[in-house]
C-alpha cells in the first residue's frame, strides 16, 4: 500500500524509472514522449548530462546555506545570467523554489514597493480572467480560472479581472487583429478607473495564456497599450511568464518577441528543467532602489530561496537555452509542428483552433468548426485525450475550461527544445489518433 497522497485518488498512475532525451519510460519499459514537458518544464530533455554534472559538482562544495546567513557563487552566477537576457529595466533576481513562490512575491513586493514609496492606498489587483498564475492563495487570487478558484473562494484575496486577448472568441468581424487588440487593452484602463486609478498596485498578465486558456498569444499591439496604461495611471506591469518563458516560444523572454519590458516577471519551470525546483522572480532596479533606500528589508522569504543546488542545475540551463542557435532551432521546430498540426488537423470538423509560438502550441477543440460551439463538458473529452495519447505513448497536456473556466476543451503541447523532425511526426500521428478516438468513443465523430 502506497503512503502517497495522490493527485487523483481514483487513478491508478504507472512509475517513471528512467528518463530518456525526450521520453520517460516506466517501470515496464514502455517508452512515452513528452511531447508536453510534464507541464512545460523539461525543455531539454530528461536526460541533460550537463545539467546532471552542474548539481553534482555544486553538492561537491555546498548544498544548502540559508539566505537569511550566506549568499552563494550558484546563486549570483545564475542572477548574472538571467539578467543579461532580461528585458530592458529589469536588474534584480529573487531565485524562489517554483511559480507559485515566485508570482507571491511579486504581489507582495508590489505592495511593499507602494507602501514605501507613500502610496499605501495602492492594495489592488487585476489580472485578467482565464489566466493561471499558480496556486497559493495569493497566486490563485490572481488567476482567472473559475473552476479552479471556486473550492477555494471564500479564502481568496479580493481581486478583480478583466477579459482576456483571446482574438479566437473575442475578435468581431468588423475588426482587425490590431483594432481588437487595442479594444481589449483598454478594458484595463476602465478597470483602473473603476476601481480608483490611486488604489491598484500591479496588472498581471501571461504574454502568452498557457494551461487554461490553451497557448494564447497576445495580438499585435496589445502588450505595447497595456503598458501605456500601466504608465498613465502609475501601475506595475507584471509579466507571467513561468510557463510561456525560458526559451518556450523561441525567445529567453517571451515578451521579447511583443517589444515590451515589464516592471516584474516571473519565471519557473523551464527555468529549472525539471532538474530541480526553481523559480525566480526580477524586477527593475526602480522597484529595488525604494526598498534599498527605505525599510532596506523585503518582507517576505521561503526556506529554500536561493538554494545553491537548485541555482547550479538553473545556470547549466540558462547556459544551455542562450547558446548560439538553440532559440532560431526552437523556433524552426515550433513552425514545423505548426505545420504538421495544421496538415493533419487544420480541416477536421472538430478542432476550430491551433496556435501558440515556438515549441509551445495549442489545440482548442470545438463542437462545429463553424459556430465555435463547444464540446459538451459533461463528455469530458479533454480527459480522454490524455488517456488515450498516454496508452498509445504520448504525454500531453488537454484541459477543459478553456472559455470560461466550465467550457472548452484544449491539447496544450510543450515538448522539450531538443526533438527533431521524428519526433515532430510521432506527436502528431499519435495525437491525431487521441483526438479522434476520444471523439468516436463520445458519439461526436462518427466517420
């Protein structure tokens, strides 16, 4: 009998034993490509010697040393690092354990940064609905996914949002992409003006949607008015980028590819590559000089900040995402699965979207191409479709809720950056098989 406190208590889930390049394999040897990271992580792999070799070498020397007492060369080497390929502005790192950690200590040094500057009446929040930015009570306050805040909503942080850039819903056919993407911005700027222009503190977005929404791009324009907003009235623009960043679209910042530079951003999972947990959270040397030159102390800490093993595995895959020609290879590969995605599913009656950037792509799953009526949840295709691509040898990552937390189905893909063509080919034939078999089993496709 197993003493693990499960996920799910009613699935029976098989051992991984062995990771292997772009495949994990279990305990009876059957093989499965990752074709989504486990949740967008393992961007090089499960087997990265380099990485391997860096915590190995740092537990050489030291494996913990509290920040409250020490600093450490893992640490600072790895800060250096990421703020070399930082948007512009951006000059502190504050290395956390994951993108919980990190999106909890960008709302409350957005707090903390108002409070010291005099502006104590800034306490508010708005992210926008359908984002997910983890799953403290903090983080959780601020995402948008209704189904995932309603267990927990009596405990939530008053926060409000506003709709999301999800030009495949939203955009109105008299509109083009730039003229949806302006009206979606300024439902920020109402939504500072309701709420008082001198109470909100930060507007969080992810510049691109991840796991609830089904990889959203921002539309063109719309990141660079949100932060003309951001501006006018005095408000942090917090980025989001611990699923979307790290490399996942082909850029080490996903906001790079929009030409905005945001006042935070949070970053984790392929942050960390699955080789250990980190997160980071930096922000721009404005927000550090009032704390430097005020209270001096940033109130707030986790045990494990900083941690010199975690910060090692950190620097080796930041090493490794900025070396010549691995972004231009990231983005090369993502349009090859654009295309394959596109010519094996583009026209089939039941999936009215693909999107995404680099190796971060998505399959928003409807129940007529042509109305964008959704599936029923009660059929729960999106669970299927995990279940299926797993039996047949693929990981990937469908939800439910893409619209509005209770309806929409997607297939989220975010395989690690080192696959080639075979493996491009693999996802999409045994993809093609889940989607479509789930659907026969659900009465919904019937040829």
């Amino acid at each position: 009998m197993s003493h693990i406190f499960p996920r799910n208590t009613r699935i029976s889930l098989p051992k991984a034993v062995k990771g292997d390049g772009c495949y994990l394999i279990d305990e009876t040897g059957k093989r499965y490509l990752d074709a989504s990271g486990g949740a967008a992580v393992s961007c090089l792999g499960h087997s990265n010697e380099k990485v391997i070799q860096a915590i190995k070498d740092q537990l050489d020397k030291v494996a913990f040393a509290h920040t409250g007492f020490f600093t450490s060369d893992a640490a600072e080497v790895l800060a250096d690092k990421l703020i070399a390929q930082a948007p512009e502005g951006i000059n502190r790192v504050y290395l956390v354990s994951g993108g919980s950690e990190a999106v909890e200590s960008a709302i409350k040094l957005a707090r903390q940064y108002y409070v010291e500057k005099g502006e104590s009446e800034r306490t508010h929040v708005i992210a926008r609905w359908q984002s997910y930015h983890g799953n403290t009570l903090g983080a959780l306050s601020a995402g948008g996914n209704k189904w995932r805040r309603e267990m927990f909503g009596p405990l939530l942080i008053e926060m409000s949002h506003i709709d999301p850039c999800y030009a495949y819903r939203h955009q109105r056919d008299d509109e083009t992409l730039e003229e949806y993407g302006l009206r979606a911005a300024n439902l920020l700027e109402d939504e500072i003006l309701r709420v008082g222009p001198e109470k909100v503190a930060a507007f969080f977005a992810e510049p691109v949607v991840g796991a609830t929404m089904g990889v959203v791009p921002a539309v063109p324009g719309y990141l660079k008015r949100i932060r003309e907003i951001c501006d006018k009235y005095g408000v942090l623009l917090v980025f989001d980028e611990v699923m979307c960043g790290m490399g996942r679209t082909g850029h080490v910042f996903a906001c790079h590819e929009d030409g905005v530079a945001p006042d935070i951003i949070t970053i984790a999972k392929g942050l960390g590559a699955g080789y250990q947990p980190l997160g980071a959270m930096l922000c721009s040397e404005a927000i550090y000089s009032v704390i430097a030159q005020g209270s001096g102390f940033f109130q707030h800490g986790h045990t494990y900040m900083g941690h010199p093993a975690a910060a090692a595995a950190g620097s080796a895959v930041v090493d490794q995402i900025t070396e010549p020609g691995r972004m231009e290879h990231v983005r090369a590969m993502g349009e090859k699965l654009q295309a394959a995605l596109e010519q094996a599913l583009g026209q089939h009656p039941n999936v009215g979207d693909i999107r995404g950037r680099g190796l971060f792509r998505g399959l928003e799953l409807v129940q007529d191409r042509e109305t964008k009526e959704p599936l029923d949840p009660a059929l729960k295709i999106n669970a299927k479709i995990k279940s299926l691509a797993k039996e047949a040898g693929l990981i990937c990552y469908p939800m439910g809720g893409t619209i509005d937390g209770k309806r929409g189905d997607h297939v989220l893909l975010a395989p690690p950056f080192i696959i080639d063509d075979s493996h491009v080919a693999e996802i999409v034939e045994k993809l093609s098989y889940a989607i479509n078999e789930s659907l026969r089993q659900a009465g919904v496709l019937t040829s």
